[in-house]
C-alpha cells in the first residue's frame, strides 16, 4: 500500500518529509520539503545557526520545482 492512499480521520493530513542541507558560500542551510498525497509540494529553509534567518515558504508541483525555488531564493539574500 502506498502511503499517498492512507485512510486518514476527518481533518487529518498525512504528508512526507524530505530534508536536505544546502551549502552555499561557506554557509550551511537546512532544507524542508512537505510532500502531500494530493501531489503538491512545500517548502522553507532556514539558517543552521541563526534561527532567525528563516527563507519564506514556496510551493509547487515537484520537489524539484520547489527545492529549485527555495536554493534561488537563499541565492538572491545572499548575492
């Protein structure tokens, strides 16, 4: 069985996690992709030292899309 297909109570979401850590210009970043069974995907980055460094979340329609999206966005804060 597929975890996409889980029967869920009402009001509940399921959704998978995806972590990656990203090092740009000597400085690490720790990436966050939700993967939900209806196919989308969401995301949001942060600082590894500096929780207050937080990069806004983004959505899209593969973990591609969305971990390209979340790396440009951590590019063009620090140029």
């Amino acid at each position: 069985m597929s975890w996409k297909s889980a029967k869920l109570p009402s009001g509940a979401k399921l959704f998978k996690v995806h972590n990656f850590n990203f090092i740009y210009q000597g400085t690490n970043f720790h990436i966050e992709i939700d993967e939900y069974s209806d196919g989308t995907f969401t995301g949001h980055g942060e600082h590894s030292t500096d929780q207050s460094y937080v990069i806004e979340s983004v959505s899209a329609k593969t973990i591609d899309e969305c971990l390209s999206a979340i790396i440009k966005k951590i590019e063009g804060r620090n140029p």
